[in-house]
C-alpha cells in the first residue's frame, strides 16, 4: 500500500522549509568540522593526535546535542519547545558576532591563539575547538532532530526521513 502523501491543506511551503532546515543544518554540521580542523592543521603539524582529537570533540558535541533535543522534545512541552530552541539559537547567534568582531571570523581564532611550544597540545586543541566552534557546532547538531521531531508531530502521516 503506498505511504500517504502530506495532507493538502497544509502547505507545500511549510514541507520545503522544513527539508531545506534540516538540509542546511546538517551540511553546515560536516562543514564545520572540515573549515576549523583545516585552520587547525599548520598550527598543530597536521599528526594524527590532532586529527582524532578534533573528530572526538566533535562527536561528543554531536551526542550531546542529540542528547539536548531528546530531551527538549520529550520532557519539555511543545508549547515551550520553541521558545527554548530559539533562546539557543539567540544565544548562539551572539556567541558568532562576539567573535566575529573579537577574531574577524566567527569560528576561528586569529594567530594569537596560534600554540607557542610543544607543550600540551591537545588540551590547547580542545580549547580553541570549545571556544571557536563548540556553541555554534552543537546547536547546528540540535536542529535536525528537533525539527524531524516537529515535522512529526506537525504531519502524522508523513515520514520526516528522506
């Protein structure tokens, strides 16, 4: 039996944005690891330390991000679902410009954070990743499944996974 198309009375609009938010979002989240672990690269001589330690920060960010939506979507109500995403997503948006004035780049830092010495480097790593790019890569990890999560609700009928 074929699957049941979205109602007609909702509006194909209201599909598209939600496809091209979740579209947008996870091609920012992959992007983002590639623009800031590049930047970091020449800094830290490129080592495979490096390399993991960037892929393990950014899973960590990702699991808790989901984390985040698990629990927006099933212990907060609906009602106050947005208003607390769009507080994230304000303070996020702040979090960028702050440091887009600080660093001339929202995400990665100027060559003053650029390491000295040999010295510890993946605890410097970790906090150039947590300073730069932690706020803005987990709230990019919450809007997909928070917005399958509405999608689902919105449209019962409708699968949100393509």
């Amino acid at each position: 039996m074929p699957k049941p198309a979205v109602e007609v009375s909702e509006s194909q609009s209201t599909l598209v944005a939600y496809c091209a938010a979740i579209f947008v979002s996870a091609f920012l989240l992959f992007q983002v690891q590639l623009i800031v672990g590049k930047h970091f690269l020449p800094w830290f001589g490129g080592t495979p330390a490096m390399w993991t330690t960037c892929m393990f920060f950014f899973q960590i960010l990702l699991l808790v991000g989901y984390l985040y939506a698990h629990i927006l979507a099933n212990k907060v109500p609906l009602e106050w679902q947005g208003v607390v995403h769009m507080a994230v997503l304000l303070s996020t948006f702040s979090w960028l410009v702050f440091f887009a004035i600080m660093w001339h780049s929202p995400l990665l830092p100027d060559s003053r954070w650029k390491p000295s010495g040999p010295e510890r480097p993946v605890s410097h790593l970790v906090a150039l990743l947590a300073i730069g790019a932690g706020l803005p890569y987990l709230t990019l990890s919450t809007t997909g499944p928070i917005l399958q999560n509405w999608f689902a609700r919105a449209h019962p009928r409708a699968t949100p996974y393509r």
